[in-house]
C-alpha cells in the first residue's frame, strides 16, 4: 500500500475508533415512575395509623438511571414515611437489579409523608412469630411493588436520553419550615413544635435554624430540559394521622409543577429535615396545606427561573459511597426488656412495633452491618445522600465544607437509626432525641468525618 494511502486508511480507522468511543461514553439518562398508592385497609406511618381508610391523592415511586459513567447510577425518591434496615436493602437491590448494576450504586430515599405506607423487613421479621406484621406493613403489596418496579425500570432504560448539560439553581422558600426545637432560657427544649400547631407560643416563636434555600439540578440535551430535581428540607406533613393515603404538600407541590411544565421529569427530595417542620405556618387545616403546597411551589419555579446551565462530560461524574458504623443508644445495649415487650401480648401492637424497629437496628449494628452515605458529583453540583431523619445540621455543615460547590442534601434514607441529632442535641432533651433515636451522641463525629471524606 502506497504510504499517502496507508495514511489515510490509518487516520480513517482512528476517527472510527474515537467515534465508537464517544459515542461509548456519551451520557444518558432514563426515568421511571410508579403509583405505589396502598390498597384501603394497609396500615400507614408503619402502624402509627392503623389502616388506609380513603386516598386523598396517588402516592409515586420516581426515579432517574444515569448511564454512561462507568456501571449505572440510580437515584429513586419514595412517598413513602421510611425504608429502613433490609427492607431498605431490599429496595436498593431491586432497583441495582432492574438498572444492571450494583446496590451501592443505587440511592433510594423517603420523603416521609405519614399519610405513606412504610417498609421495614427487619421489623416485620420480627414480628412474624407473633402474627402481627400485617399491623405495620402491608407485606403482599411491598413485594408487588418491588416486582412492578423493576419491570417499569428495566422498560425505562431503552428509551434514556442523552444529556449534555447540568442546570442548577435555587430560590428562597417562605414561610414552610420552621425548627421544631425551641430552647428555653436553660438551654433545654422548652417547646416542640411539631408539624402542626395551635400553640400561640409555638406559632411566635422564631423560625429558628433552618436551610430557607430549595436547590434545583436539571438535565439538558442541549437547550431541551428533560428533568427537573429539587431538595428542600423539612417535614413534610400538614394534617395527618386519620388515614387519608396521601403524598401531602410536596407530592401536591410537585404536582402543580407536573402540570405548569409537563414536559419535564419533576423529582422532589427531602433534605436533611429531622428537626424541621412546618409548624410554625402550619394549623393542620385544608387551607394550610394548600398553603404550603403553594408556597413550595412558587419556590420550585423561582429555582428553576433562576437556573444556570454548564456543559457536563463523563470526566465532571463521580460516584463515592462511604459505609459507617452508627454508635447506637445506651439503651439498646441490653435488648432484654424490648425483647419482653415485643412477645408480650398484652401490649399494644404499636409498642411492640416500636420494640421491634429498636432491635432490628441495634442487632444489625451489633453484626457489623454498615450504612452507606453517598454523593454523586455532576460538575461543581453534588448530591449527598444521607440516612435516617437526620438534622438540618449535616445539611448545613456539609454546604460550609464545600462553598465551591452546588451541595444538594437528600436524608431519610436507611431510616433504621430513626432520629439523628447533632452531639449537643441530645443534651438539651425533646422528642426528636428521645426514645425515637437509636444513635448515641457519638454519631456527629462519624457522620461528620464521613461527609468530609465523600465532598474531599
């Protein structure tokens, strides 16, 4: 072959071979959607609730599959109150399989809505012996949604799209989160304000440490949007608790927004919210949980208004997972009396469910099982995904270790630990550190360490 020829054939294959590889690398993402609204009759609020009498609105399993950077990334939003222990790993396992890849690459969290059915195998397996499961979970109808949703998964990943940018933007929410935990002059919770209240107290108290901003991350293909995600924290519940099925003020805000722009993927998750509520604003009316359904709204469409777009190759993503072991409660060291509680028959099956969510997470610990925290880098945006109802002070002290970044904060992931507080809080005493927590003070540090490590 002639050297001008053998040339040409040589820069011919070359361009080949480079446009194999990028279209190999090229970014694409699929999403999915699944109505998971129970059935009447199924417990909610993990028996809080003792059964669904009416649905007020559809509850949703939405969801986004980014192929293209390496093995494929999952990141799933539940309305539902908590996915703790394996129950938690079940869902993580199912989506990995549905999407071909790994469970740590699969980051799956509640919004917490108590109108929500919740799923917790760890527990349920507990209660089993004492025939008493179907009072928290509604067992048939968690294992028909894990079915359906790794089939709509697996038909979602055929039709991904390609992307080519990242958007981010954020916007100020008013009047929807407010802290729950209001400090006399002892230093010590003087109030909890919970998600609703008629406490003229509570309602002039100030509006305390909170995150007031709603970030937005967004999916382009050019100037085409394809899905829009937002994280705010707080808890999001307005009247609850009569067993109304419903996805509450974020689901409805999220809604508003399907309708204003139906083009786009709307995703809603809940930040780091544990201490968070909108109690503050809220009177458990119909018309405050229009109210806030409102007000989130308005602050999902200012974010997304106030979007900037930069363009994002394989090279900007970067998936970290860091497993931790969380110090459990004093309490849950000796399991002798929960044990007691839980097989006595003559306690209310609630308590016997609280007793078995304890055990559950204080034996996995005691097993060396271990919670994994996330993070997904796009670009200078970050996705931290974090455990439990965890406080806003994570969320917080995780956007100071990164100010050159977009952090956007997802908690109420594995819920097994229940509450999280920050080392002080659970020396100033009130609900959200009580018996609802499983972790001891300790759990800052570990907690902080590993959010340094995965935004290093």
């Amino acid at each position: 072959m002639h050297r001008p020829t053998l040339i040409w054939f040589a820069g011919l294959v070359l361009s080949l071979l480079t446009a194999h590889s990028v279209e190999a690398q090229s970014l694409r993402v699929a999403s999915f959607q699944l109505d998971v609204t129970p059935p009447i009759g199924s417990p909610l609020c993990e028996g809080f609730v003792p059964e669904a009498v009416k649905i007020d609105d559809p509850l949703f399993v939405r969801g986004i599959v980014i192929l293209g950077a390496a093995e494929p990334i999952v990141l799933c939003a539940v309305d539902f109150v908590g996915l703790g222990n394996s129950g938690y790993d079940a869902w993580r396992e199912a989506l990995a399989r549905a999407a071909g890849t790994t469970a740590t690459r699969v980051a799956v969290h509640a919004l917490h809505q108590h109108d929500a059915p919740g799923c917790d195998l760890s527990e349920v397996e507990l209660l089993m012996p004492f025939g008493i499961e179907g009072k928290a979970c509604d067992v048939p109808f968690i294992k028909d949604v894990l079915k359906r949703l790794e089939l709509v998964v697996k038909k979602s990943i055929p039709a991904a799209r390609s992307f080519t940018q990242i958007g981010v933007g954020q916007s100020r929410v008013d009047r929807v989160a407010s802290s729950r935990r209001i400090l006399g002059e002892d230093g010590k919770v003087k109030i909890v304000r919970y998600s609703s209240s008629t406490d003229p107290a509570a309602i002039a108290a100030p509006e305390g440490l909170i995150d007031p901003e709603l970030k937005l991350l967004s999916f382009w293909d050019g100037d085409t949007p394809l899905i829009s995600i937002t994280y705010y924290a707080t808890h999001p519940q307005s009247h609850y608790g009569k067993g109304a099925v419903s996805a509450d003020f974020v689901g409805l805000a999220r809604a508003m927004r399907d309708q204003k722009e139906p083009k786009l993927v709307h995703l809603h998750f809940n930040g780091a919210g544990g201490n968070l509520a909108a109690g503050k604003y809220n009177n458990g009316t119909d018309q405050a949980r229009r109210e806030l359904t409102e007000r989130l709204a308005a602050g999902m469409e200012q974010a997304w208004k106030n979007t900037k777009r930069t363009p994002i190759t394989v090279a900007d993503i970067e998936w970290r997972v860091e497993p931790v072991s969380l110090p459990i409660r004093d309490r849950l060291r000796d399991l002798g009396e929960l044990e007691k509680v839980l097989q006595n028959e003559n306690r209310r099956p609630l308590e016997r469910i609280c007793a078995a969510k304890d055990i559950a997470f204080a034996r996995r610990m005691a097993a060396g099982l271990t919670i994994d925290l996330t993070s997904l880098r796009l670009g200078q945006a970050v996705i931290l995904g974090l455990p439990g109802e965890i406080f806003v002070e994570y969320q917080l002290a995780a956007q100071k270790m990164r100010p050159d970044r977009f952090v956007c904060t997802a908690g109420y992931g594995d819920e097994g630990p229940g509450y999280i507080g920050t080392a002080i809080a659970y020396g100033e005493g009130g609900y959200e550190t009580g018996v609802v927590s499983r972790t001891a003070p300790e759990v800052e540090e570990v907690l902080l360490k590993a959010i340094g490590r995965l935004l290093k």
